[in-house]
C-alpha cells in the first residue's frame, strides 16, 4: 500500500509538472556576455593558434562571434610570441613556433573594448613530457553484425616517476576520425603507471558509419597528447554535459572549469604530442 501511495504522488507531481508551465522571459544585459577562449601551444612546429569569441545568446540558435583588435601573446618566461589575427576572432603565432617539455607557457590577451567588465585575460599551463610511442596495431571486431569495428592498440613503456594525463586522437589517411570534443578517449594513467602497454586499447573505429569505414591499405595513425590535470578535468566536465544528466532527477549541471582568470570561459593548453601509424590489413 505504501508502494502505491508513493507511486500516485509521483505521478500526481510529475503531471503538475508538465501542465503547470508558463513561458518566462529572461533578459540578460550585457554583464553576463563572457570571453570565451580556446587555444593551444604544442610541441609541434606550426603555426599555434587561440581563438576569441563572444558568449553566445542560450537562448537563441546564433553562432558565436569572434573577438576582433585583441593583442594576444603567449610566453614561457623566456620568449614571447605574438600572435596576428587572420580571421574574425581567430589569432596565430609565426609557422616555427614550438613547445618545449617542461616549460610553463601563459596566454596574455589584451581586448580593444571589455567583455564582461575586463580588458585584460591570462591562462597558464605546462607542457609536459609524453613518451615516445613504439607501434599500434589494428584489431578487427565482427562478432556484433552489423556493428563492427577496429581497435586502435598501443605499445610504449609509460613512465612512472610522475602522474600523467592522456589524451587519444585517430586519424584515416591524414583526416581527423574523432574531431568532437565527446568523441576524445582521456585517461590517467592509474592502470598502466610505470608499466609497458602491450598493445592496450586506447580507441574504436565503428565500421557502421560510412565516414569512418577503412578499406585494406588506409594509413592509421594515433596521436597521443600528455594534458595537464586541469585540461583533463575541463574535457571530461564538458563531456559530461554533452552527454546529460543521467538518471533523470540528478543535480542541475555545473560550470565547467576553464583556466582563464577574470570570469573568461574556456582553456589554454599546452601539451606534446607522439604519434605512430600502421596500414589497415586485409580483413573479412
């Protein structure tokens, strides 16, 4: 009996929840615009690039504008290097600008006007080592038809005198497969630290989606990334929201932590990078 009771209230304040609502508008003013950054420096030589948008509107389906007449430099302490801007809201440094393990790099950005009542943004991370990757290999999976896939398996010796973070990216041919922030593996390496990874999996290729099917002689490669902890915890927070809440009357969604000071969004990372390919075999 006192199973029923419980279930009719809920459904009694589950229908009151769905027929008493009322359109509310929301007016915000121009204090809950933000600046919202996303930049990188690698161990790549290349032109590095931070890009600067506005916040956009929640509650209307309008991209994010770009933040144009900013000066924006990154340091290590030691050289700085300025960025130019080449589209709207988008700024790169020189083509032979590289990260080097170990140093700590701090984005400095300056704005024409303020954003959010600031003028005047930084963010620092450090770039850490990642060792060098032996090989990959390819496993192919059909015992679900219809929903086969390739496992991307890695083999290299993880260092464990400190902590580290990993980022996984799988490319086809040159072209980026997982390009979504919810589509990114991050790990610790908790499982694996001090020890060789004799071929772990680190990420999937489903065979199901036209887009990322392999054919016999396609070149794979990985590209790991050793993140700093807080960029690790901004990616899996985002993905968290992307994905939802779950189960249905969990805690409202939090803000995502970024490392951008004075009320700005988003991340500054530095971070190297290994990579190792193997060609797709001959399977059935």
């Amino acid at each position: 009996m006192k199973l029923y009771k419980s279930l009719s209230a809920l459904v009694l304040l589950t229908l009151l929840a769905v027929s008493c609502t009322e359109r509310i508008d929301v007016n915000l003013d121009s204090t809950y615009t933000h600046l919202v950054v996303d930049g990188s420096i690698t161990t790549d030589t290349m032109a590095h690039k931070v890009a600067l948008k506005y916040s956009a509107n929640y509650f209307y389906n309008q991209p994010a504008v770009g933040v144009k007449g900013a000066q924006v430099s990154i340091t290590d302490g030691t050289n700085t290097y300025v960025l130019t801007e080449d589209t709207n809201g988008v700024y790169r440094t020189a083509p032979d600008v590289f990260g080097v393990p170990g140093r700590s790099y701090t984005l400095n950005i300056k704005l024409a006007s303020e954003i959010g009542g600031s003028t005047e943004y930084t963010a620092t991370s450090k770039l850490h080592p990642v060792a060098k990757l032996d090989s990959i290999s390819l496993t192919y999976n059909s015992d679900i038809p219809k929903h086969e896939f390739f496992q991307v398996n890695c083999f290299v010796q993880e260092p464990k005198e400190t902590v580290d973070f990993y980022r996984f990216l799988i490319y086809r041919n040159k072209e980026w497969l997982n390009d979504t922030l919810n589509e990114w593996f991050v790990t610790d390496d908790r499982f694996i630290n001090g020890n060789y990874t004799s071929g772990v999996s680190v990420g999937y290729i489903p065979q199901s989606k036209e887009s990322e099917r392999l054919f016999p002689g396609d070149k794979v490669t990985l590209e790991v990334n050793n993140i700093e902890e807080g960029y690790y915890n901004f990616v899996t927070q985002a993905q968290a929201e992307l994905m939802g809440s779950n189960p249905l009357f969990s805690g409202p969604p939090a803000n995502i932590k970024g490392n951008i000071n004075n009320g700005g969004i988003g991340y500054f990372v530095a971070y190297s990078k290994t990579r190792a390919s193997t060609i797709t075999p001959v399977f059935k």
